[in-house]
C-alpha cells in the first residue's frame, strides 16, 4: 500500500516531527516510527489519517487481473494479425 520510506519521505516534506504527526493521528510515536522504519504496515484507514495529517493525500489505483490484461493482449495480436500488411523498403538514412 504505502512503504515506510515514502511516509518518511512525506513528512520531511511537510517539516513535521514524528511526535506531532503521531499526536495529530492519534497512534503512538512508537507506531509511527515502526511503519518508517518498515516494521509495521499501516491499515487503509490509518495511512489515510497520516497522510492526511501531512497535507497529502492518497489515490487508490486498482490493479488490473492479470488474466484480463492477457486475454486483452491476445485480442490486440489477434487483430493485428488480420490487418493488411504491405512491407515496404527501409530508407537509408541520409548523412
């Protein structure tokens, strides 16, 4: 979801310290410290309020299903194969 470097990151940004954020979220110091240091994962719900909390905000982006992407991809080839092809000479470049 969101990796500890990037909310540490975030927070530098904001010129926050981890005990103001923490306050403003309403997790411990130590929690917040964990999730920067990758020791924990914060929840949708709490990565929110942190972020939030810095002036950022979160976009969700859904993952497409593999599957789907493929059988999308084999559509594009498919019909790429049935189109009109006509070769035509390469050009030399001129210098």
């Amino acid at each position: 979801m969101i990796d500890g470097a990037t909310l540490r990151d975030l927070r530098h940004r904001a010129r926050r310290t981890q005990a103001d954020v923490a306050s403003a979220v309403g997790i411990p110091v130590t929690v917040l410290s964990a999730y920067e240091r990758g020791r924990r994962q914060p929840g949708v719900e709490v990565a929110t309020r942190i972020v939030d909390a810095l002036g950022f905000h979160l976009r969700f982006v859904p993952i497409p299903d593999p599957a789907v992407q493929a059988r999308r991809l084999a559509d594009v080839l498919h019909l790429a194969e049935t189109l009109p092809y006509t070769p035509r000479p390469v050009q030399q470049a001129r210098r």
